[in-house]
C-alpha cells in the first residue's frame, strides 16, 4: 500500500451515534484507513444496533477489548421511553418485554466492568485556550436540596460475610418477596437508601414555590438515565407537579424551567450559569456539594487556571450507583438488606417510594487505588482522594484501601506520590478554586462523572479533554468523554450534510493515543511516531487560531481565530500533519 504504515495489531473500534458518529466516520477515513495498513475490528454500538441484537453488540465489544488489547469508542445515546418505542416498532422481531439492559442502558458501565476498567480523564495541554471564566462573585444564585432521605439516610455497612446479599420486600400478602440478589465478599461496601416519595413531593412545592416567591429561573438536576428506578422516579413526580400546579404561574413570571443531567447542570453551574436561579438537587449528598461550591464561588470566583487537572474515576466492577438496584416499590410494606442468611437492616417503605441498592468490590477498589498511586508516580501527580468516611462505613473501605497499598508500595522501595485525603465537597471546590499545577482527583462513580463535566466546561469545551478507561490486565479503551451532541446533528440532518458544527478534537486525540499504544507495544516506531505528530498537529490547529464555534472567544488572541466546521477543521488539521 504504497506510503502506508504497516501495523501488527488490530484495533478496535466501537461506533457510537449522532454527530459524533459523523465526525468519527471521517476521521477514521483522513486519519486511520488512507494512512495505515491496519485490521479494523469494528463493532456497532449504535443504540439501534444495541437494541436490533438485544444487548449481543455490547457483549461482542468486551470481548473484543480483551482479545485485542487496545480500542477506541465512540460516544453513544441512551435512549429514553419514547425512542425505544420507536425503535421496537422497527425491529418487531424483538421482544420488547424480556428486553436484556445491555439492549437499552448506556453501555459505557458495562464495558467498564466487563473489562474491570478505571477511567482517568485528563485536559489536552492546548497552549492557546484561555476560557473567559463568568463573573461569579456576588451572582445571585442558590442550590436547594433535600434536608433528609437517600444516601445520607441509609443503611451502609462493611459486609461481615462472603456470601449473597438478598434484598427482600414483604407487602399486604405478608409472604417474603425477592427483589434482588448479587454476590458479595467480606469487607465488601453495601448500602441501601429510599426515598419517602411524600416528602420528595412536599419538597417539589416549597422548590417551585421559592423559584416564584424569589424570581429566579428553575434548574432541575438528576441522572434517571444512570438510575431510572430512583432518580427517574423522583423526576417523574417533580415534574408532574411543575406541570400540573406551576408551569402556569412560572410562564405568567416569565421564569424558565429546565431539566438537565446532573453532571451537566453541574457543568452550567461553572461555565455558563445564569444571573438569577434556583437550582433544584433533591439527592442530597450531591445538593451539598454543589451548595458549597456555589457559596464558594459567590465568595471568591473562578481562579485563571494555568494547570494541568486529571480525574480518575473508580468504576471497575461497574459499582456503586453504577451497578445499583433501583426501583420503586410497588406497595407499602417492609424492605430487608439479608447478608448471607441474616437480616441486616429493615425499614419501611410506601407505595411508589423509591429504593437504591448499591455495593463495590473492595478488590476492585484496590485495583483502582494502584491504578491511581500509579498513575500519578508515572506523571508526577498529587493526588486528593474525596471520602465522606466520618458518616459514610460505605466510604471506610477506601480509606483502608489506600493504607494498605502504601504499606505494599513501601515494602518494595516505591514511595507513594504526595496525597490527601478529604470530604468530596472539599475535592471538589479545592479543584476549581485552589488547584495545583498537577494534580489527580480520584473519585467515586457518581462524583466522578459530575467532576469530569465540571473539569471539562472549565477546560472551555467537553472536546478539549481525553479519557483513558484501562484494566489491571493491560487492556486500553480511549474514548472522547463528551455526548453525541445531538442538537447539532438536527442541525445537520436538516441542513442535508451542510451544517456539520462539532469539535473532534477529543476524538482525535484519543484516536492519537491509541494508535500511539499499538506502536509502543508493538515496537513499531513509524507508527508511535505517526501517532505523536496526529496529537501534536491538533495542538498546532488550535493554537494557529483554527478552531469550531465552541472555542469561538476562548483563545489568547482573538484576531487570529479562524472559526470552522468539523470539516474544515479536519483540513487544517491534515496541513499541519
């Protein structure tokens, strides 16, 4: 093939959907397919497909990484109630009600466990980004969370045994009923948490209420994709309350409401809040997070960040709210937590109340400690665990976690890298307030998916970031950590092709990073090199001003931008390579 770079190995490759498929498409072809000759093991993980083969896709991409070692993936949808009964409607042959979750949930949890990954999600090092942060202090804006339930109200412990842990339900019939099982091993966190769905109601109508009183907008934050039995439950009751007691009164003040993901209202908090506004958190241990941050800021504003800020995220195993039980209960009655053949805890629940199960497992926690001690010895990192260990047992194992691998890492002469240890609230603020140069923030499932949004809109854009999901056995899956952008795709599609506004960038630089683990692994210099010059020619892009309209006012020097589309951005990329 001519010019082309012989490469060894395969690649995996796992398509996603919407604009980013798009963009995805045309780099493999610019970047991968023209340049080298290379096994492409591509995997469609389009949610349609998901769906078409009932979850099998995803199967087929976890093996995938394990067989070969080193992949790229896409960003993919979840798709909500109403496009999965469009999609059923396109595929009769498949049985909408023994759908398997691997059909319809976001398969990023599952390929995180099915490979037993960790994510690290780290800015791209552009030297020419400058985000013009808001003007935070003194900005009239206020978070309202729930005083009671949930986490902060749970059952959590250290499982006393290595055996099964059942969660049993016992209504009007009187007769034990089994919700869910799973495996569990001594030491093992496990946490149970509801929510009294009254209480969520009556705190809706002070929520709604407030926002009038005090002419504010409304911003509305859970993650009911991640979580649908519980959060979505929550969300369903809220918002019938908005619509059916307050949508009127709210229009009339000329107020808006909004609903977003919580990670990506946490994103709007610091990059793009609104003059006035009530937000709206009802899981609590989050709302407490984001009210301090927000008094934070009202206080001492956004720091210019001149460094460099990674986030590792412990989700192998798939644990916590990750891997949860969730749903409401269908009658009033009791729910027990039994640990290998004893009744743990009980309580009682009302009809439509939701429930949350959730555990991790404590080797998979230890896996995931090393991974970050090295991770930062490698690149001369601090490191700021987040923990709420003073109320949490659930966050105790961590803490025991850590002290035992620096016991390990001092037996063999390896000095961990410096590191504290604090309340996440406190991660949290330290990381956009008071952040040093270099610095890793290893968090769990939840925060770490809110922290990595926050991170990126301080970055200037979700595609100014690169993410790294990696396995104790070696196994590398990159991916770019921001959506398929599908407000952009409508544009796109309406415009017949012409309209094509999206920033590859985080794209690119994961597709640099894996071709770049190929070449090392391989010995293949030409292509480790290729890898570097793909990487650095992005950088060279940005900082000779061509950049897409989401970097548009964020560059030191304004006079030399070059606003273009994902294609004329490929172009410019493709002259400097």
């Amino acid at each position: 093939m001519g010019n082309t770079i012989q490469v060894t190995s395969p690649l995996v490759i796992l398509h996603g959907d919407e604009m980013a498929q798009v963009a995805f498409e045309a780099l493999l072809k610019t970047f991968v397919t023209s340049r080298l000759d290379i096994e492409l093991k591509e995997i469609d993980l389009s949610a349609e497909n998901r769906l078409a083969t009932n979850g099998h896709a995803v199967t087929e991409a976890i093996e995938a990484i394990k067989e070969y070692g080193v992949g790229i993936k896409n960003a993919g949808i979840t798709v909500n109630r109403t496009q999965l009964d469009e999609l059923l409607k396109k595929y009769p042959d498949v049985d909408g009600n023994n759908l398997d979750p691997l059909a319809t949930k976001s398969p990023n949890g599952a390929i995180r466990k099915g490979i037993g990954g960790n994510i690290t999600r780290e800015d791209i090092q552009f030297r020419n980004l400058r985000v013009r942060r808001p003007d935070w202090i003194g900005r009239d804006i206020d978070v309202m969370t729930m005083d009671d339930g949930g986490i902060k109200d749970s059952f959590n412990e250290l499982a006393r045994a290595t055996g099964i842990i059942k969660l049993m339900f016992v209504g009007s019939s009187g007769d034990p009923e089994e919700l869910h099982r799973r495996e569990i091993h001594k030491g093992d966190p496990l946490l149970l948490a509801t929510n009294d769905m009254a209480d969520v109601e009556d705190w809706a109508r002070r929520f709604f209420q407030r926002a009038l009183d005090e002419k504010r907008d409304i911003y509305l934050g859970l993650k009911d994709t991640v979580i649908p039995g519980y959060d979505g439950a929550m969300r369903t009751a809220i918002e019938t309350i908005y619509k059916d007691e307050f949508q009127a009164q709210v229009e009339a003040a000329g107020l808006d409401f909004h609903y977003e993901l919580i990670d990506a209202q946490a994103a709007r908090i610091v990059s793009n809040p609104p003059e006035r506004a009530l937000w709206g958190v009802p899981d609590n241990t989050t709302g407490r997070k984001l009210f301090k941050l927000v008094n934070q800021l009202k206080r001492y504003g956004i720091p210019d960040r001149h460094v460099h800020v990674s986030i590792s995220r412990m989700s192998a195993g798939g644990g916590d709210q990750y891997g949860s039980f969730n749903a409401p209960a269908r009658e009033d009655g009791i729910v027990k937590v039994v640990v290998d053949g004893e009744e743990r805890h009980a309580r009682h629940i009302r009809k439509g109340d939701p429930m949350l199960l959730m555990s991790n497992d404590r080797k998979a926690i230890k896996d995931w400690v090393s991974q970050v001690f090295r991770d930062a010895s490698r690149k001369d990192k601090e490191v700021y665990f987040g923990l709420k260990r003073e109320y949490m047992e659930y966050d105790e194992v961590f803490s025991e976690v850590i002290t035992e691998v620096r016991r390990e890492l001092a037996k063999e002469d390896t000095p961990p890298p410096s590191f504290m240890i604090m309340r996440p609230s406190r991660q949290l603020i330290k990381m956009i307030t008071d952040p040093p140069r270099n610095a890793l923030y290893p968090s769990q499932n939840l925060d770490g998916d809110i922290f990595s949004d926050i991170s990126a809109a301080l970055g200037g854009s979700l595609a100014t970031a690169s993410s790294i999901i990696e396995s104790k056995d070696g196994a590398m899956l990159f991916e770019a950590p921001h959506g398929t952008a599908h407000d952009l795709y409508v544009k796109y599609q309406e415009s017949g092709g012409k309209e094509a506004h999206f920033n590859p960038s985080a794209l690119i630089y994961a597709l640099g990073n894996a071709l770049e683990t190929l070449g090392e692994r391989d010995g293949n210099r030409p292509l480790a090199d290729y890898a570097g010059r793909l990487k650095q020619a992005l950088k060279d892009t940005v900082a000779d001003g061509y950049i897409t309209a989401d970097l548009k006012g964020k560059i030191t020097d304004p006079d030399a931008e070059k606003v273009v589309d994902l294609y004329g951005f490929i172009d410019a990329l493709q002259e400097r390579l």
